[in-house]
C-alpha cells in the first residue's frame, strides 16, 4: 500500500519524508522498498476469524473508487452453502435488528 501511495503521489513531501526515516531505521525496510515488489490484490482469497462465527473462508475482489480517488471498496463473499456464507448470514441478521431497533427509537422519539 505504501508504495503504491508513494506511485500516485510522488511528490509528497510527507510521504517521501516517512519513507526515508523508515529506510534510515530499518534495514528490513530498505531492502524491501529497493526490491520494489509491489503486488496489490484485486481478487482473492482470505481467511478471517471472527470471535463469534468463529473461522471464515470468503473471497475478495477490490474496485477502485474513481470518484473518489485514494479510496477502495473491497466486498467479501462467501461460496453459497458453506459455514462463512452462514456465518456472514447471522452477522448480517445482527446488523439488521441493530439498524431496525434504531429506526423504532428514532420513531418513538
């Protein structure tokens, strides 16, 4: 992510100021940043632990957002019939009886 950053905006002063204390201070980091390795997954595979559906095996795709450049959405899902796509579907149910709750509060006020 840093590095791309540093590619969109290359003349930041900031940036270029944080990279090169990181690279005085860092010998991992100076070694890193000169292999210029830059891998930013726009799809793919991840497992999550959640503390109360426990683990969670979704893939990933990111889109960048043009109309608001410097932003990323990444949407997670989960293969149909599998314990993560159950699992989101009960985070999911808990997000809405939370929202739901709020609209009834906001009525009764």
């Amino acid at each position: 992510m840093l590095r791309s950053e540093a590619g969109s905006n290359p003349h930041d002063k900031q940036l270029i100021e944080l990279i090169g204390e990181l690279s005085t201070r860092s010998e991992d980091f100076r070694t890193r940043w000169a292999a210029h390795n830059v891998r930013f997954h726009r799809t793919g595979h991840k497992k999550l632990h959640h503390p109360v559906v426990g683990d969670l095996d979704l893939d990933f795709e990111a889109m960048e957002l043009p109309a608001h450049p410097g932003l990323t959405l990444i949407v997670y899902t989960a293969p149909a019939d599998t314990r993560a796509a159950d699992g989101l579907r009960l985070l999911g149910s808990w997000a809405a009886t939370a929202e739901q709750s709020g609209e009834l509060k906001a009525l009764r006020s």
